[in-house]
C-alpha cells in the first residue's frame, strides 16, 4: 500500500520569464521569450511530485482568497492530493514567485509569501489527524511551522524528511531534533554550514557540520550536474547523474527530494532513492516551470532503465 506523506508548505503562482542574462543595477533588458503564470512553490512542487511518484499526499499549506488560490486548489485536486488541511486566507494574498530563467537554464528567484507566512503551528498539528506514515516540509514557511511538523513527527515516530530550501543561516537546525534524511541543495549547505560542497571532502566537512547540529540518519546533497552526495554518519557515496538537456532548473530540487522521500519510504534503501530522485531530478530540469515539469514515476522509471 502506499505511504501517506504528509507535506507541510507553501503554494505559489510563479511569475516565469525568460532572460538572456541578469540585468545590472539600472539597466533595462528587454526580453524575446515568454512569460508565463504557472503554478509553483516549495511544498506544492513536492507535494504534486510525491503524488506523482506513487505517494499518498496530504499537503498542508495557505493560498490567498483569489483566482491563484482557486486554481491551484484545482489542481491540487485534479492531481490527486488530499486538500483538506490547505487553508482559504481571506486577508493575504496568494504567493507569488518572480522566477528569471537565464539561457543556461539556470534561475534566480525572489518569492512573495502572501498566505504562506500564515502557515501556522495549528495549521501543521490540524494536518496530523490525517494520520500521515511520513512527514516532507521545506524552509518556505515559517520557522515555527517547520518545527511544528518536526516536533510532531518525533512525538509521533514519524520519518521527517527535510528539504532545507531556502536556506537561512538563522534557522534554529537544533529545534528539528531528528531528521530521516535532511536535503540541502549546493547553495543552501554553504549558507547553513559555510562550507561549499564544490568537492568529495568539502561535502563530508559540510555533512558533518550538520550532522553535529541536529540528529540526521541521512544527509543528502543535491549537488545539480554532479549527481548528489549521500552520508549516513560513517560512508558516503557520490551518486552519478543522468545527463539530460537543461532547460529549466526550477523546482528540480523539489522533485529530487519529493522522489527521494517516496522511493525511501517504499524501499528503506538510500542508494537506490538517491539514483531514483537523480532521474526525477533530471526530467525536472529538462522541461519548462515547476509543477509543470514534474516526471510521473513511469517516466523516472524508464530513464533509469534507458
Ligand atoms: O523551488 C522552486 C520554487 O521556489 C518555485 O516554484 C517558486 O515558487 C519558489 O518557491
């Protein structure tokens, strides 16, 4: 039967546009490309990527009282995810995600919280009688919130899985108490640790560093184009990646922990969830926005056969 994950985090429209660069302090560029409106945001990308992997989902999140929030409760709907525990706010806005693409596929992001700085600790310990097998929460919302879930989740015995996307070098690590496996990306361990993983021993200084701040059985980290980092606390193994056209790197590392989370769940094997979010990851990256380019299990499954 299937895990039930319950995801606690944040639901965005991210306003997509395509730059040939980033423009300078002062310079206007103009822009040959589209944009777009999709839908997007930490929590709802792993939350519509578990589901996708084979994962029973309830997500617990806020979205405004407007046309953004509508629709993606629509969707969440439509793609099979338990919307009970996502809360109408009558006074915040929708969140709103400004996403610049660069050519290279890489992007950079400012994000509009809106409702999802109201996510509350009762928001987070409402979701809990949805009697989840595993916990999956992001840094997206507020840091009560997450350490809400986390304290609920050990009271309970629960995995907790955390994606520590967007990092902040404030967030009281310590409060999560015991983590399944802890997933920043390359950018998010330098933030948290200070230590860039730009090689194999950088990654187990950075691992260590967060293992001696908080009780992680697995650090996992996404390294991009390098594939991603594994430590339990004694091995580690460089995980290979798939190599696919980028086109977009948006909610990549979303999906890559979303299918990490599923495949852990349903197989207690890190190596084997590690190589199975690498191709998730990759089909992310290789199609356009973020919900939008999230793989179904399928897909993932025959790139790793491929
Ligand atoms: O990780 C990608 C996500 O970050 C985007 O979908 C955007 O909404 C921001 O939350």
């Amino acid at each position: 039967m299937a895990k039930r994950i319950l995801v606690a985090g944040s639901s965005n429209i991210d306003f997509l546009l395509t730059t040939p660069y980033i423009p300078a302090p002062g310079e206007t560029l103009l822009s040959a490309g589209k944009y777009a409106f999709t839908p997007g945001g930490k929590g709802a990308n792993a939350a519509v990527a578990a589901k996708a992997m084979g994962a029973d989902v309830v997500f617990c999140s806020r979205v405004g009282d407007d046309a953004y929030g509508d629709r993606l409760i629509a969707l969440f709907k439509e793609r099979g995810i338990d919307t009970r525990y996502i809360k109408v706010d009558r006074l915040e806005q929708t969140g709103l995600a400004v996403v610049m693409l660069e050519k290279s596929g890489t992007n950079r992001i400012i994000v509009f919280s809106g409702a999802n700085k109201k996510i509350s600790d009762a928001d987070v310990e409402a979701s809990f009688s949805s009697y989840p097998d595993a916990v999956l929460t992001q840094f997206e919302i507020r840091p009560d919130a997450v350490i809400a879930a986390a304290r609920l989740a050990n009271d309970e015995g629960l995995p907790l899985f955390v994606d520590a996307g967007p990092a902040d070098e404030e967030f009281p690590l310590e409060k999560l108490e015991r983590v399944e496996i802890f997933s920043p990306n390359e950018t998010e361990t330098e933030i948290l640790t200070g230590i860039r993983p730009n090689n194999l021993e950088n990654c187990l200084r950075a691992s260590i560093a967060l293992c001696n701040r908080v009780d992680i059985k697995y650090v996992v980290l996404k390294l991009g184009s390098r594939g991603c980092y594994v430590y339990d606390g004694k091995y580690c193994d460089l995980v290979s990646p798939y190599e696919v056209p980028v086109v977009d790197t948006t909610a990549a590392g979303d999906v890559f922990t979303a299918a990490l989370t599923t495949e852990y769940l349903r197989t207690g094997k890190i190596l084997d969830a590690a190589r199975f979010a690498n191709a998730a990851g990759a089909l992310a990256v290789s199609k356009l926005g973020a919900i939008n380019s999230v793989p179904t299990e399928d897909e993932v499954r025959a790139l790793m056969n491929a």
